[in-house]
C-alpha cells in the first residue's frame, strides 16, 4: 500500500516539474490544440464583442500585451505607455527610492526639453513637482495616470480595432472559448477532500500549466439540496480575481461530475504548517507576512461586496513560492449593497459572536476571522480552544461571548494589541469594521514592516518557502472515500442547472496561463516586418482542415470517395461541432 502512494507522489512531482522534457508538460500536439483560427472565422465575435477600453486593454492579460504591441508600431504612443510603466515602478518602489523615481519620471517624461517628453501628461509637470517635494506618497502620478488612460482610450484605441493586433486578440479570443471536457486535462492523485468529491491535481495537455480540479458529483449534490450552494460558490471564484484568493480557471462537466479547476497550492495549508513543522506556531516575521496576504486577500473579497464567513488555517494554501491564498469559498456570500444578512455559519472557534447570537452582520466575521489567525500563528493554539482540547460546541461558543483571551510571552506588544481590536466582542468597535476599512488594519503598527504596495504586485519575498519536493497532503490510501450515492435520479431540470455552471474557461485565468505558460510568446508570431501572416490575411481563404495519417491513406487508394466526402463534409463538421458542445 506504501508503494501505491510512492508512485501516486512520483507521477505527480514528475508532471509539476514540467515532465522533464522541453515541452515542459504540454502535449505532442499543444501546437494543434492551441491553433489559431482563420480571422474569416472571427467575425460573428467580432460584432458581439465589448468594445471597452478598460476591459480590452487593461484587465485582459492578453488584450493588454497585443495593445501594447500595436502602440510600438507609433513612436508617441509607446512613449506613453514607457510612462505608465515607470510610474507603476514608482508606487511599488521601496520608500528610501521612491523621490529619486519621480525625481526621473518628471525630467525623462514630463519636461519639454526631453526628446521623450509625453505631450498629453506635460501640462501636470509643475503638480507632480510640488507633490513630490512635499511629500513622495503612491498617487503623485494619479491625475498624470487618468489623463492618459483618457488619451489612449480615444483615437489610439479606435485605430487599434482595426490593426492585425487586435485581429490576433479575437483570435485569442476564439481559443479561449474552446469547449472544455475532461480530455483538456491530465488526472493526478488525490489531495483531499471537497463537501460533495474529491479533489484532485491536473494539468492542462495544451500549456502543461498544474491545476486543481474539485469534483462536484451530481448525484450528492441533488441529494444534498447542494445546486445552489455549488453554483453560488462557482460565481464568486469567477468574480474574484485576486493573488490571494484561489483562481476559478475552468468550469466543466462530466457524466458523473461537475468539476471546478481551481489555482493548486502546492505547499500545504496553515494548520499543517503551525502544528507539524517543530514547536507549534510562527516567529513573528513570518505571521506578519501571512497577516498582510489574508488582509488583502479580504479586502479583494470585500470589494466585491463578498463576506467569506470560514477563516480558519485550514482554508489558507501555500503555493510554491510561499505565498498564501484563500480557498474554499462555499460559505461566502455576496452582501446586497445598503443592507446587512444573517446567517449561522462557518466553524467552530472561529465564529464571531456576532454569527453565533444570528445577528445581522456585513463584513464584520472576516476580521474578527484574521484575528483568530493571528493569534493562533503566534501562540500555536486557537484563542477559545487549546490543541485538541475535548470540547462541546455549547462551551466554545459561550467562552467566544464572554471569555477574554489570554496573552502569553510569545506575543509582543503591537502583536497583542492588534489581536485584542480585531477580536472585540463587539463589531462596532472591531477594527476593519471602523471607517477607514481594511486601510485601518493595514495602518497597524502591527504591519509598519510591510510595504503593501509591493506585496500587492507579488514583489516582497516570504520568509518561508515550501520544499519542492515535499508533498504537502495525506497519503493517497488515508484520504477517506466517498460511499456510492444511491437513490437519486438525475432528470431535464439538473441539465438546465449543469449548462449554467460549466461554462468552460475563465478569462483572466486562461489568458495568464497563456502567457506564465509561454504558449503565448511561442504562437504570438506575424508576419515580416511586422506584416499580417496567413491566418490574419482577410483576403487569403483558411486552410483546409489537417487530416489524419489514416484519411490520408485512405484517400490515396480511393481517390472516387473525395467527391462524395467533399459534399457532407460541411455537414459533418457541424454535427461534430454540436457533438462536442453537448458532450461531457
């Protein structure tokens, strides 16, 4: 049995290590999969498309780089750009060097004596100037910003629409809306547990990018009442798109399943790291750090109008490089704007006594949530409830209304003062429930060692990093499985449900893998001297469709049946089509 889980371990180290050949774990035939599509076939994208700046060229990952192509073809355009750069190098530069950076951007980009002089941003030279002088703040340049997003947005943008540039982003576009099935992915072993299957690692054939895949089995969601749990549950992971929350990359079915391909965190979860790794609990440094991603993690999510409700170690991942992100979004919940719910939700311990007492609450349970984590990652134990200490629900819960925690030596001042705002009883007076928000907490002494900023952009460094070849989850064999559901019949009404959730690939996250991949630097290639290459060209017909060794062979010997295929080849194509749109 030992050896079951050795070879599970191997296979899956080998596929995250990229297969150890120059493929990298793509597939022999990534290049066919991932081929581009006549631009003649775009067209009907073409006309449904949303023609907004921001969205197209901004928050896109792929229409941002082919935007940015199209504005080096024209000198003053990639100035602007060169500028939006240095002034994103700016907000995230250490504090001691940020007055020499502006000090730079202002004599390169705002003077009218420099050869790269940015006309539409000159005119806000003098304000940045004193700005910087008095104090050298992250929004000196935010009007310098505004002003040319505003310019880009105009004619520059128009003209892009009609470039081979923005040709190749509906290109893009068309490989994105692939149908997604089970055959996209490779299977891997298991690495835990969901409420309705299990999850398991996966990796795309086409880019070799690793994946997690949850499995919701349909039958025990049916049997559970779970559709609308599931669903609401995919929607949320599909509107947050954060580093610090777990990545909805794929929705997909299959007869047995819907599944969610989710962001894998490789380095194991909170608790494992606090309880297994030596004496339990963090050195202050590292539960500053792991502070910090969870604040923004929660501010992203609050942004959003979403409250999370399940902060606990267990739901915070590591991935490779040691950086955290949130995970396990089925209790969360979108708050309407203006008003507040209730709900008795989350996990024993942590459950703020506002959820316990079925108060109306917004986005109090989630700091109240970074509290317990905080100290629990100082003290290595819960703040109302020690290490496996026997305890009914009942007495947890009434210690969490009365009780005050208790500080050891291990917490330093700035450490217990933090704990105490963010664990008040009552949420008026909870720190990240004042005012000023998440800004508040981040403004905590607590945190003066982090420069958020550089956090945000992935810049800062963690102080611990997961060992690559460790397998941070249960042996194969010890992870419980699921009992046969029995009883229940799926009918017309739950295919309605299963087209509303697998909706194939999430934008962001697919077009990221295309670039962190680099399958979008090996196929993002035109023509000579920048010309349109035959796929771009609106006046040369698309290539016939490639055929298999065995077709061709046939039709060699049988010359007489070319005729007869070419007429229900049309057809055919389009039953296929229809196939592998209904297909599982």
């Amino acid at each position: 049995m030992e050896l079951e889980n050795i070879v599970a371990n191997t296979v899956l180290l080998k596929a995250r290590e990229g297969g150890g050949g120059k493929r990298k774990g793509r597939s022999k035939k990534w290049r066919e999969i991932l081929r581009f599509p006549h631009i003649s076939q775009c067209t009907e994208l073409s006309k449904t498309i949303e023609r907004d700046y921001f969205s197209l060229c901004d928050k896109q990952p792929i229409g941002g780089l082919l935007f940015r192509l199209y504005c080096e073809t024209r000198p003053e355009l990639q100035r602007c750009i060169q500028l939006l750069d240095a002034m994103e190098d700016y907000e995230v530069a250490p504090d001691e060097k940020r007055k020499s950076r502006g000090d730079e951007i202002i004599k390169k980009f705002l003077t009218k004596q420099s050869s790269e002089c940015v006309e539409v941003a000159e005119s806000l030279a003098e304000s940045c100037r004193e700005n910087l002088e008095l104090s050298p703040c992250k929004e000196i340049f935010s009007d310098c910003r505004k002003a040319l997003h505003d310019y880009l947005s105009g004619a520059p943008f128009a003209d892009y629409q009609n470039s081979m540039y923005f040709d190749r982003f509906l290109q893009w576009k068309m490989l994105e809306r692939q149908p997604i099935t089970k055959d996209t992915f490779r299977q891997y072993r298991v690495l835990g547990k969901g409420g309705f299957g299990e999850v398991c690692a996966c990796q795309v054939r086409a880019t070799g990018k690793m994946y997690a895949c949850k499995k919701l089995e349909k039958k025990r969601i049916k049997k559970r009442k779970g559709e609308a749990m599931a669903l609401n549950e995919k929607q949320i992971l599909e509107k947050v798109n954060s580093r610090f929350v777990v990545s909805l990359a794929y929705a997909y079915e299959t007869k047995d399943a819907l599944c969610l391909v989710l962001t894998i965190m490789n380095g194991g979860d909170l608790k494992f790291h606090i309880y297994n790794m030596g004496t339990p609990g963090f050195e202050k440094e590292r539960v500053q750090f792991y502070g910090a991603e969870i604040c923004c993690g929660l501010e992203h999510l609050h942004r959003e109008s979403i409250v999370y409700r399940d902060l606990k170690p267990e739901n915070i991942l590591l991935d490779d490089n040691g950086h955290i992100r949130i995970s396990d979004l089925g209790l969360a919940i979108k708050v309407p704007d203006g008003e507040q719910i209730r709900g008795r939700v989350g996990t024993v311990g942590y459950m703020a006594p506002e959820v316990i007492n079925n108060e109306r609450y917004g986005m109090s349970p989630d700091w109240w949530g970074l509290g317990c984590l905080i100290y629990e990652m100082t003290a290595g134990r819960s703040p109302f409830r020690a290490r496996k200490e026997r305890v009914k629900r009942e007495e947890v819960e009434k210690r969490v209304q009365e009780e005050e925690e208790e500080y050891s030596d291990k917490f330093t001042e700035d450490t217990k003062a933090i704990c105490r705002m963010l664990l008040a009883k009552d949420p008026k007076q909870r720190l990240g429930c004042l005012a000023d928000g998440a800004a508040g907490v981040k403004a905590h002494p607590f945190f003066k060692n982090i420069n958020f900023k550089r956090l945000e952009a992935g810049i800062l460094e963690p102080s611990f990093v997961p060992d690559p070849r460790a397998v941070y989850c249960k042996d194969v064999l010890d992870i419980e499985q699921f009992s046969t559901v029995k009883g229940v019949n799926l009918d017309q009404t739950d295919n309605d449900f299963y087209t509303k959730f697998a909706t194939g690939s999430v934008s962001i996250p697919w077009q990221n893998e295309m670039i962190e991949t680099e399958c979008f630097s090996d196929l993002n290639v035109f023509g000579p001297q920048g010309t349109r290459p035959p796929d771009l060209d609106w006046n040369q017909p698309p290539e016939p469709p490639r055929r298999s060794l065995l077709d061709r062979i046939f039709r060699r010997h049988h010359p007489e049946v070319t005729i007869a295929q070419s007429r229900v080849s049309s057809s055919s194509v389009n039953s296929v089509d229809s196939m592998s749109n209904s297909a599982p």
